[in-house]
C-alpha cells in the first residue's frame, strides 16, 4: 500500500532520465501499440526511449515511498552501509532485505538496487493500470491506448532479462509479492500480473487509501492458483445460465410482439446474481433488497427472486387479478410488468434461506436507487442488525444511467453517513455498451461508465459477460468485500444487447457496426456448453438433458398460468397484516393523549442534565418550554411537534426525521439536538421519553445537501413497518422540486401503481414572508394538481369513518395551531392504514404571539377544546373563533382561507371591528372536507362566500378549491355550476375590500 503515495509521472520522468543515460537505451525495449481491441496482447519492439527533463535531486525527498532517482538510490546506498540510521526507516528495510537475499541467493548477485525498484514499479503499474489490458469487451469492438507503464522496456527490462531470476522483497504489502518466493524469473512475474489483471476481470482498486483493504484485495487477486471450479459447482452455473437464456427464449416464443426488456446478450447476470447471494448467505446474509431498472427484471424476478412463473406468464396474458379469498378486490391501476416488484424466501445452495425482496420501480432509471438503500436501512433497525451484515441492499444499474443520472451519485453519497449507512451496497452495472442509442463517447466524459464510484474509494470489478466463471467470480468476491468491510463495492458486467432497448426496436438505425458483430455473435450459454464439453467433463447428451427439463418445467407453468389467481394481495408483508386497502373501511380514531403523559413526557422533553451547558440562548428556549408545560398554557409549534413525537414514542412507535439542517431547523426553532458549549458533546431530550429508550427509536438526523437521495431514501424506510412515523423536511418548501420524480413516480402514485402504502410525512415550509421568490412558496398547486379525488362528486363523509381519505391518494395539509399539528402527526400512526402526509409548513408562525396552543388542547379529557363523541382529534377545518351559533343571518362574507393569512385577515377584521364577516380554516385541502365545508354554508346562509389567498391564481390552492367548492355550493342550492356566487382574492385586495 506504500507504494501507492509514488508519484507515477515523476517515477516514470526519472526511470526514462536515467535510462537515457545508460547502457540499456543501447538494448531493444519491449512497448505496446498505441491503440489496441482489447483482445490483442503481443508485444512490439522500439530502439529508444523518450527523455523527459530530469528531475533535480532538491526535489526529491529522502523516503523509500517519494526516491525516484537511480543516482539518488545509490547515494543512499553508500549512506546506509556506512550508518544505517542516517536513512529512512522505510530505506533501512529496503536495504536489508534486499542485501540479505541478495548475500544467500547467487543466482540474482547480478541485480541491481535499481533493478529492484524497477522491478517494484512495474508490478504497481499492472496492480494501477493492469484493467487497460484486460479483455473485457465480448463482441472485440472497443479500442483503447494501453498506457506506456505496463511495458517492461519503460523500466530498462529486455527479452534477455526474461529468465534471470528477481528478488521481489516483502514491503507490507500483500499479493504474490509477500509469498515465500521472493525470488522469481521476470518471465514467471511477468506471467502471473497478466493473468491476475490482464483476463477476463479488470480490477480497479488501487485509488482506496486503505492498506488493509488493497492487501486484502491483492490476496484475492494475485493467487498463485488462478480460480477453478470442480464439475459440481460447473454444472450448478451451468443449470442457472441454461434457466436465464431458456427464460428469454420461452417469452420471445410465447410473445413474439411484447416489450419484456429481455436479458439477451446478459445473461450471464443471473447464475452471477445467484451465487453473489449464495455466497452473502453463508457469510450471513439473511435479507436482501433489491432494484433495478425493466431490462432483465422479469429474469430476475422469475430465476433469482422465484416469484411463481406462472403469475409472470398469467400477467404476460392480461395482467394481475383480484385475489378470490380477500374482503376487498383493489388492484389499483396496475403497471407493467416490467415494473413490478415482489418478495419470497428462497433456499441458497449452501442450505440456507434467504429473503429477497425486489421493489417496484418506474421507467426512471436510477430512481429507485435510494429506495432501496431506505428499505434497507429500516429493516436493518427492525431487526437490530447493529452490524449491519444480515441485511444487503443490491442495485443493477445500466452502463448510461449509472454514469448519467446524479441520483447515483447522491444515493452514493449516503454510504458512510452514520444515520443512512447501510454497511455497504453491491452494484452490478448491466453495460450494454450502449444508452438506448447514444454511444458511450456521447454519455459519459470518463473511461468507464463506473468512474464516479471512485469517489467513494469503491473497488470496481469490470469482467466480461461472456465469461461466465469470470462473473461468478467477481460477483463472489463483490459479495465477500461487503461481508468484510462493510463498504460500497461495483462488478461492471460488460457485455451488449443482442435486440434493441426493447425486442421492437431496430439498433442497427444508430449502431450498424455493433449490431453486425452482434448478429453473428455466439450466446454466453453455447460458449460456456462448449468449454465444458471440450474439458470433458459434460457431454452433449447430457446438456441437451439439462435443456429439455427446463422446457418442460416452463411449459408446464405456461399452461397453469391460465387459471393462476393470486392468494395474497403482494404488499401485506408481515409488518402490514391488517392493514386495509382502499376499498376496505377504517374507523377514525382518537389522537389525543392522556394528560398525565402529556405532562410527564412534556418535563422530559424540556429538561437538560445539570452538567450539560448548552447556549445560553438555547437555555433560555428550554426554560421558556418547560413553562408552556408547567402551565398548560402557550404552547408554540416546536413544542406541539416534540409532544406528538414523544407520545408515539411512549406508544412503542418508531420515529425518524431526516432532511437539511432539521436537528436545529431551518429557522432555529426545532432545537432537537443541544450541543454542550464547552465540550461539544451532543444531547437530545428524545432520546429519553422512555426508560432504556432503545438506540434510533428516535432518530433526528441532518442530512447531506440532497432531496432527490434523501427524500428517496425516507421513502424506502417509510415502506418496511407501518408502525413508524417516517419524515423529510425541505429546507424552504421550494427545494423539494429537486427530488420531483419522487413526488411524481413514487409517493403519489405508488400505491396506486404498485400496491405499495406509505405513511410517509414531507414538511414543506412554506408562505411569503418576505424573502422573495425562491423562498416564499413551496408550490402547493403541484401537489393538489396531482390529488387524484373528483372534483365534482361528493363522496360519502360518515363522521365516523375515514372512505374519502382511504380512497385519496394522499393528504394536503396547511394547519394554523401547534395543536392541530400534533394531532396530524399522531393521525398518521393512529390508523389501519398509510398515506402520504404533504404539510405547508410554517415559518413566521413558528414564533407568532397568536400561533399558540393550550396543553388542553392536546388531551382527550370530556369538556376540553377539540373533544367531540369521537375524542380529541385532527380538525379538517377550523370554525370562525367568535362565538357563533349554527346560524348567523347577520354574517355578509364568509372568508375560506388556509395557512397563515388567517392570522393577517383576523387582524385586518380586529382593526376595523368587523363583526359581518366571518373566516374559515381550511386545514386539511385535500381531500377536501365537503362536510365541513357545506355546514359553514348553512350556518352563514347570506354571506357572500370568498376563496382568500396570498398566491396568485395560477398558484396556491385556488385551481384545486374552486370545482371542489363550487360543486360543495351546487349541493346546497347555493349557485350553479359555472356561475357559482363566490370569488377569488388576493390578501391585499381582501383587505380593502374590507377597509
């Protein structure tokens, strides 16, 4: 690993100075072409050498790691047998191994100190660069300059030095150069580096600044034995590529004209897949989440994931149906096939079980992606996977998206981060050579489509697809890095696509070279079939066996698939048994809490230990916390969120918060965590709600300056166990258009798509406060553009039941209390069922002296605020706070508004005293509470009615409220539609109006 500090530019400058200067440029030296396919591997001969400028010795520092010059080594030489303490520590070990071998070896008295360095050089230019000459493209086309460090000539080596023996030395390094031959012919050395680094996998591991780690790789890669495999394991991968390429074969048969995203030209990925979790099993893997985009999904979820062929097939022939057994039939809208996920256990072949679960995915690429590291995540806390090695999350990626896409980069980012590390993902990128149609020149600025996974000192294993012993290979040894350092790891399969993007496309439009190769190309089955046969050690008999039996089975669930019905309806996992589905009916349920817990939850939240000194300005906010508890009184919006949080906790609820900046808040008033102002040491009141409070049960979390990866990321956590509160705050509700596709493909419409709930809570601070347009508004019209109720129906709002929310596809919020808040929050978990929770969050209500709560308000004694038959709970919509009766003939405007322009009307109305008009909350705006909304219409029977807003109507709620209010009018005989008797307002124009 100390090899890796030299300074290549400057080594390769002074060996060709020095070579200039002596015998050996009178010698013929070995070189490279300039430009090569990467199957060619002779070498070629050259007369001279380049001479760069020669490196002045004052620049050179007198370390074994940085010595780049041969007259530097021999003055060091000298120095050190006169007084071996006068060099380096790291040169006086240098020397006396090489002088010891040298004195008990004669066959390599001959060699040189320099020799030996060269020697060193050489060997660290194949361990860098050996992956340039690797042949990893099956179809030969790429070409590529092998860079001038892998010849041998560079270093001053002939064809006469071939069979001269070389002491290699041990120089805490691992690999074949710390073996118990260090002594070996340059031909032998020469052999074993173009066999470790130059075949089928091209390793890249040498940018990791770890010693350990680079050790530990080259003990795997630089094996006296080259890997093998006995005929038992041959005929496994055998059986396993006959199933992947017989899989694709029966659905191009059966469905000559279908979009399936085959595997053709790849399929080698799933005996690679297969043995990767074989061999995670055994090193104690017990769950593994997986996401992919649609090419070769269907092959992963029929071979890898064992969901049942004939469902596959039966969906291939008119989609999923209803399960017969169940109350309740919703299917929701469906997807493609080839979008779909699922889950079952599955044996491995070393005699474990295995969980995997394959989550549902749009046609965004890459999307998925932190998904699926949020799943995992969860299921790491569920199942107090503290070391983080029983559950894996694995992600196959395409050559163009992995380099394209910045979700790839923000989900890797999250890697290392303790509140989102997952010990570590496997990446296998499918590298078709080709983005639908563009070229890799076109799709990426680097060599590789890999190179950003360097960022995160992430080995990367290119192998070609056609070899298959050389996928499993790198797939087994992906799987043990995970197992061992618990850190992100990338097999780059580089393989083509034998069609199209899709089996009805024409490639040969854009790529009429490649698809020339392709067509006469042989399948990675036939030439795998015919290796073995020529190795003896299967006959062509016995394969055609092995192919009839597959045939067989994929006929007979071909045939059963026409009367396949489901059993199970796919997302009740076992955390979700008695979950309702939309069609099924959910009773509401009380949010409020008893007093007692309220207050003694409420002492704990605002306490900070005697010894702990946080800012004095921050003890000030805590003192004035424990006031609002001790009096019941004045309770601000921070304070209602902790006590919503600190109650579920007591409940035995998870809860998560996560987003930029959250652990303060954006406006400095969560001040969840305290840090001690003279040791730094941190402190969160959450973390003791309970006694022995288990680790993360409460996890307040600043997150990297990301919304696509950590939106996504919550997301996946959100969708494990319902019985967590799961929440992503934007720092300005305007930022969340960066994580769009999250919004747009997953929470508003995975459920519908997928089955998939999720009770996910995104806080949106929103308002214009003067800060201009990039912070005022957090876009509220797109999210109640993508609310999917009818406007123009009324549906049934039985008091007690929750239909209209359950068949939403998820809920809008815009709440003026600390109270409400709370309630809102607890909603989520109090429940039998999930949605998304979109909150307007506020920002100068947060400190507003009106924006106030009384503790009553919170709990569920008979008599207090908010107490109906049904208990304390979440007001879709505040009255008027003056003092109405159920009718009020006097009243000449009635105001709907939302937010915190309530706040500013209700002062306008004071001033001027008012008493004719009367102002509605609306808090909850989708879906919108008809109920609520039509006894404020009877109750104000000649009021003008008038929609308030501080938005513009192409923004804000007005598009959403208008149909849904003048429908709520119709009902009543209160105007047509089309000519209903309310309008739309501006505060300012409200106002003088008032005025």
């Amino acid at each position: 690993m100390a090899l890796q500090k030299i300074s290549s530019g400057l080594i390769r400058a002074a060996l060709k100075t020095r070579l200039a200067q002596s015998s050996y440029t009178k010698r013929a030296l070995w070189t490279l072409p300039q430009a090569r396919s990467l199957h060619s591997t002779g070498h070629k001969f050259q007369q001279t050498a380049p001479v760069p400028r020669p490196v002045p010795l004052s620049r050179l520092s007198d370390n074994f790691l940085d010595g780049t010059s041969s007259v530097y080594l021999e003055e060091l030489q000298r120095a050190w047998e006169a007084d071996p303490q006068s060099v380096d520590e790291s040169w006086d070990n240098f020397f006396r191994n090489f002088v010891g071998q040298a004195s008990t070896s004669p066959g390599i008295s001959g060699q040189t100190i320099q020799e030996s360095m060269r020697l060193l050089l050489l060997v660290r230019a194949y361990q860098v660069n050996g992956h340039m000459k690797a042949k990893l493209d099956p179809l030969g086309l790429e070409e590529r300059e092998i860079p001038v460090d892998l010849d041998p000539g560079l270093y001053g080596f002939t064809e006469a030095d071939l069979d001269r023996e070389f002491f290699l030395g041990v120089w805490r390094m691992s690999g074949f150069l710390s073996e118990n031959r260090p002594v070996q012919t340059l031909r032998s050395i020469l052999n074993r580096l173009e066999q470790a680094y130059c075949g089928t996998i091209g390793y890249e591991y040498m940018h990791i600044p770890d010693r350990d780690k680079c050790n530990w790789l080259r003990e795997k890669i630089e094996t006296v034995v080259p890997r093998g495999y006995n005929a038992e394991r041959r005929l496994v991968m055998l059986d396993r590529l006959i199933w992947s390429s017989q899989f694709e074969n029966f659905l191009a048969t059966k469905w000559t004209a279908a979009k399936r995203f085959g595997l053709e030209g790849a399929e080698t990925l799933i005996p690679g897949m297969k043995e990767m979790f074989d061999r995670a099993a055994d090193m104690g893997v017990e769950s593994i989440v997986i996401g992919m985009s649609h090419r070769g999904r269907l092959n992963v979820l029929g071979n890898v994931v064992r969901k049942p062929l004939r469902q596959i097939f039966s969906e291939f022939s008119g989609g999923t149906k209803p399960a017969s057994d169940e109350v309740g039939s919703y299917t929701g809208s469906g997807d493609v096939k080839y979008h779909l996920g699922t889950s079952y256990d599955r044996p491995t072949r070393g005699g474990k079980r295995i969980h995997l679960s394959l989550v549902a995915n749009p046609s965004h690429l890459e999307a998925v992606d932190p998904v699926v590291v949020g799943k995992t995540r969860a299921k790491q806390y569920y199942s107090n996977d503290k070391e983080r090695k029983k559950n894996l999350a694995v992600l196959i990626h395409g050559d163009g998206s992995f380099a394209g896409q910045g979700v790839v980069y923000e989900t890797l980012h999250l890697s290392a981060l303790p509140n989102y590390t997952t010990g570590g993902t496997i990446h296998i990128v499918v590298n078709n050579q080709v983005a639908f149609t563009t070229d890799p020149k076109a799709g990426r600025s680097s060599q590789y489509c890999t190179d950003v996974a360097k960022a995160l000192n992430a080995p990367i294993f290119h192998v070609n697809g056609d070899d298959l012993e050389a996928v499993v290979h790198a797939c087994e040894l992906a799987a043990e890095w995970r197992q061992t350092f618990q850190s992100d790891v990338v097999v780059d399969i580089v393989c083509y696509r034998r069609f199209g993007h899709n089996e009805i496309d024409e490639p040969s439009f854009t790529q009429p070279k490649m698809y020339k190769v392709i067509r006469n190309h042989p399948q990675a089955l036939d030439l795998y079939e015919k290796q073995l046969i020529e190795m003896g050690q299967l006959s062509k008999e016995e394969i055609d066996a092995l192919h009839k039996k597959v045939n067989s089975i994929l006929n007979e669930e071909f045939i059963n698939s026409k009367e396949y019905v489901p059993n199970r309806r796919d997302w009740l996992a076992a955390y979700w048994t008695g979950f309702k589905s939309p069609e099924q009916l959910s009773r509401i349920r009380n949010t409020g809490v008893k007093p007692e817990i309220l207050k003694n939850v409420g002492k704990t939240i605002t306490s900070v230990p005697e010894t702990f000194k946080p800012h004095r300005a921050v003890k000030r906010i805590y003192d004035q916390r424990a006031q609002m508890i001790e009096t019941g009184e004045g309770v601000d919006w921070a304070v209602g969120e902790a006590l919503a949080f600190a109650t579920l906790l007591v409940e035995g609820n998870h809860v998560r918060l996560s987003g930029q900046d959250v652990e303060r808040g954006t406006f400095s008033h969560r001040h969840s965590v305290l840090h001690d102002q003279e040791t730094g040491e941190r402190y969160c009141p959450l973390d003791h709600v309970i006694i022995n409070q288990p680790e993360e049960m409460f996890t307040v979390s600043n997150s990297s300056l990301s919304e696509f990866g950590v939106l996504g990321f919550e997301l996946g956590y959100s969708m494990e166990n319902p019985n967590s509160l799961v929440l992503w705050e934007a720092q300005f509700g305007d930022f969340a258009n960066g994580a769009q596709v999250i919004f747009d493909q997953f929470i508003s419409s995975g459920e519908s798509k997928w089955l998939r709930q999720s009770g996910i809570v995104v806080l949106l601070p929103h308002g214009y406060d003067g800060q201009g347009p990039e912070h005022s508004s957090a876009r509220l019209e797109r999210y109640l553009q993508m609310s999917d109720d009818n406007p123009f129906v009324i549906p049934e709002m039985d008091p007690t039941l929750r239909t209209q929310i359950q068949q939403c596809n998820w809920q809008i919020v815009n709440v003026t209390t600390p109270a409400n808040y709370f309630h809102v929050l607890r909603r989520q978990i109090n429940r039998d069922f999930r949605k998304p929770l979109i909150v307007m969050s506020p920002k100068n209500l947060l400190r507003h002296k009106d924006c106030k709560s009384n503790l009553s308000e919170f709990d569920d004694m008979q008599g207090h605020p908010g107490f109906d038959k049904q208990g304390t709970r979440f007001k879709r919509l505040i009255k008027d706070q003056n003092d109405h009766s159920d009718l009020e003939e006097g009243i000449k405007r009635l105001i709907l508004c939302s937010g915190k322009i309530y706040y500013e009307l209700d002062e306008e109305r004071q001033r001027l005293q008012r008493k004719d008009v009367a102002i509605c909350r609306v808090e909850q705006l989708c879906p919108f509470p008809y109920d609520l909304v039509q006894r404020e219409l009877k109750r104000y029977p000649n009021a003008e009615i008038v929609w308030c807003q501080e938005e513009g109507m192409n923004m804000g709620a007005y598009s959403y409220i208008a149909p849904r209010l003048t429908t709520t009018m119709t009902a009543l005989g209160r105007g047509l539609i089309g000519n209903s008797s309310f309008y739309h307002a501006f505060y300012s124009v409200l106002v003088n109006s008032l005025s």
